[in-house]
C-alpha cells in the first residue's frame, strides 16, 4: 500500500510539473495588446490596436483549413522559404471564415516589426496586412477546439452581446493559443467578434 502511495504521490508532482512546463513556455509567447473595456467573467470587451499580420487564404473544413494555414505561415516565420532572420512565434494563431467555404488564418506579428520593416514573403502565398484598430467582444474557453465547442461558445458570446446591446460588425475569428501538444484542459481559446460602433 505504502509502495502505492509513493507511486500516486510521484505520478501527481510529474503531472503538476508538466502543467507548470506548459504554462510557462505558453506565458514567454508574445500576444497582442489591448485594452480591456469591460470584463464579465468569460466575457470581454476589448480596444486592440491596429496588428501587423501574416496571412494565408485556405479552404475546407475548419480543423484542416487552419493546419493548411499554419504551414506557409510557420515556414515564412522561421525562414524556410526566405530570405533573413527568423521571427518569434507569437499567440494566437487566428482563424476567420470568409466566403464560400474560405478561411483566413493569421500569424500576427512580432511589435517590434512594421509592415515595412518585415521581411517579404518568397511566394504570394503568403501575405502581409495591417488591421485597423478594433474593439472586440470576446469569450474564453478551455479544451480541444472542435466544431461543436466553437459553435456553442460562438452562441454564448452572441447572447452576451445582446444582453449588452452590442451589434456585431462583422463574422468572428477563432483564436487558438496553443500548440497541439497541450492537453486541452490547459488550453486557451477564443472566440472575438468586431463590435459596431
């Protein structure tokens, strides 16, 4: 029984020490500034300020549009396909629907980095853009993003912005802040939706 004990005991602090491992490396990771308006538990209202990003258009389901997305993307910041210095990786990697069946999946930049000051894609794949400042109603949620959990918290975020008089101005994007790897309960998600003003 005691042998058990200590197995339990030395099983629990590996477990504590990986989530302690995945919540550090995913802190060091840049994300975009904004101001937060409101905050209601889930729920936020947020002014972000123009990003610079990098973007891919992609097609097909969600789950495989945002891989397709992330290759190009991951091969223009680390340089494979380029010439220059690598960028840092930064969080999240977002992901908006367009028409007929298109997504928009974007890295964004670095604040160091300018529009002009980026190095320039190799191929016309990839695509560099500055979004104007925003405000944004956003929920967060934990676990595997899958279709129906997005849906359903795309849902909850519409009936809070109803309750606040808030009108949606365009189609949301999903937001994902971590890498595969990291067990879904310790992952961060987002659904944001550009408010009216």
């Amino acid at each position: 029984m005691t042998k058990l004990l200590w197995i339990l005991g030395g099983v629990a602090v590996l477990a504590a020490a990986g989530c302690a491992a995945f919540a550090a490396r995913s802190a060091d990771v840049e994300k975009p500034p904004y101001t937060s308006v409101t905050l209601d538990g889930d729920f936020e209202l947020r002014d972000y300020p123009a990003l610079t990003v990098a973007e891919v258009t992609t097609t097909g389901a969600r789950r495989e549009a945002v891989s397709a997305g992330f290759r190009p993307l991951a091969g223009y910041i680390f340089a494979k396909e380029r010439e220059g210095e690598k960028i840092a990786m930064t969080a999240p990697v977002t992901q908006t629907p367009g028409a007929e069946g298109e997504w928009v999946v974007r890295f964004i930049m670095p604040s160091r980095y300018t529009l002009e000051t980026l190095p320039r894609p190799a191929g016309s794949q990839v695509r560099l853009e500055t979004l104007p400042a925003r405000r944004m109603a956003t929920v967060r949620f934990s676990g595997v993003a899958t279709d129906e959990l997005i849906a359903e918290q795309e849902s909850r975020l519409v009936t809070w912005m109803t309750t606040r008089d808030l009108t949606p101005a365009d189609t949301p994007t999903y937001a994902y802040y971590n890498d595969p790897f990291t067990p879904g309960f310790l992952r961060r998600n987002e659904v944001l939706v550009p408010v009216a003003q």
